[in-house]
C-alpha cells in the first residue's frame, strides 16, 4: 500500500508505515519469503548483453566488461535486472530511484529500504533472486562431480560421515548440504569469516532441516531453512531470518528472460 508523501511530515519509528524519501511503504507488506528465477537465453550474444548494459549501474557494467566468457556478464546482468524487476513489481520503484551499497562483508543492500532484503545467487543457466522483509540468503548451484576430500575439509565430522554413507545419492547429498551451508552463510551475511564446519546442516525428511552451532552445541532457531526443486541438475536453497516455514511462498516465481528485457524496453 502506497502513501503520498506529506511535506514537512516525518513518521515515528512506531508507526507502520516506512518514509523512503519519495513514497510511505507499509511496513511487512510483503511478508513472505519469496523466491525468483530466471533462466538465461540459449543463444547469448554481445549485441543483446550491450542493449541491456545501460539497465544497470556504472560499477556493474565495469565488472562485465572485463568477464572473458559471456555467460559470465549474462549472469551477472540478470541478476541486478531480476533485482530492478521485484523492485518494480513491489514498490513501483524505477532503476533512477534505487541506490545500493555493500555491508562491511560484502553482501549488497538496498539504501533506504530497511524492510526490503534480498540476496542473489545464479549457476550455470539459472539466476535466483530471494526477498524478505528480514535477511534472507540464496545458493543456487549446478550439480557436477565433485572431489570428496574438499568435503571433509569444509564439512563437519557428522555431514563428512553422513556423505560418505551416501554411496548412490552422494553427490546430490553434497550440493544439500553446500547450498544449506551457503544460504545461510549469506543469510547473516558475513559471508566466509564464517567457516562452513562452524555450523552443522542435518536434514529430517524433506522439510525439516536443523542448523546446529558447532560451538556452543545448541540449534540456531533465529535463520530457517527451505529448498526447492527447479531442475533435477540443479540444488537451490534459501535461509531466512526469523521467521518459519509457512511465511516461505510455496513455489518459485519464474521470470523469463524476455519479461526482464520488457521491462527495460529492450527488444532481442
């Protein structure tokens, strides 16, 4: 829900209603954790990427320029244009109107809007975008052989010997577990100050997933984990900060890469 802006007028922290400079947003107005993907083109070319270049900041354009491969910049310019999307369909907000800095880590946000979080991850040919009203983390990643040794490195004891009892579901155990591990990481937004086996990720069925503290050997109840299935080569999970399963919507949003290039009015 939307508000004109009243000159003069300042809001009261108390009050349920957020002053973003140009326009009042209800606060928690969009409560539920909310998921959004894009899978990128099958053909990829520089003529498209430079159409869409102008849509994004000066530093992101400066990034792509220097990727060798080009699914590299694709990736990298979708996710800030999936971004620039939800904000759109959100707040009616445009590209002009957004300002983004980083944390002390690294993690991106968006300046002025306290209430409004998201985190970006892509893979291969996907790009995912989480949202909430909270910190919320996202790990796409594409499923592909991988070396048990640097698992036992980054795991702990437990999910290291739980892999190795996985002898025919061991690599789709190993992307569970890393993209658990991501999302959260993401979610609190430290990103590898925090080790991967100061935590532990164990799975009790298909949606109940406890986060232990290594530590202190007590559950993490502040961050809830979900994942969702959106290829059968693909592991995605999201983390969010308190709040519980049901505030996750129950099924990504898919955005095509044409809808995104709509939206900038760009024609491929």
């Amino acid at each position: 829900m939307f508000l004109q802006k009243n000159k003069g007028v300042l809001l009261a922290s108390s009050n349920p209603y957020l002053f973003t400079g140009n326009i009042f947003i209800e606060k928690g107005e969009n409560p539920l954790v909310e998921v959004y993907i894009c899978k990128l083109p099958d053909e990829k070319n520089r003529r498209t990427l430079e159409k869409l270049l102008p849509n994004v900041s000066i530093d992101r354009q400066n990034r792509m320029n220097k990727f060798v491969h080009i699914d590299d910049a694709y990736r990298t310019l979708v996710g800030e244009l999936l971004v620039g999307f939800i904000l759109c369909k959100r707040y009616g907000l445009k590209r002009k109107e957004l300002e983004f800095s980083t944390n002390f880590y690294g993690k991106p946000f968006l300046c002025h809007y306290p209430f409004f979080h998201y985190n970006v991850s892509h893979s291969g040919e996907w790009v995912v975008c989480a949202v909430h009203d909270k910190t919320v983390g996202v790990d796409i990643e594409e499923v592909r052989p991988f070396d048990v040794q640097m698992a036992k490195g980054l795991f702990t004891e437990e999910e290291y010997r739980d892999l190795l009892n996985e002898k025919e579901k061991r690599t789709s155990v190993f992307y569970d577990i890393w993209t658990l591990k991501e999302s959260y990481i993401k979610a609190v937004g430290k990103g590898l100050s925090i080790p991967l086996n100061s935590f532990q990720v164990k799975k009790h069925g298909p949606y109940t997933i406890m986060l232990t503290d290594m530590e202190t050997e007590k559950p993490i109840t502040d961050f809830v984990c979900k994942q969702y299935r959106i290829h059968q080569q693909y592991r995605l999970s999201v983390c969010a900060h308190d709040t519980n399963l049901d505030e996750f919507k129950e099924a990504p949003t898919l955005v095509s890469f044409d809808t995104i290039c709509d939206h900038v009015k760009v024609s491929i």
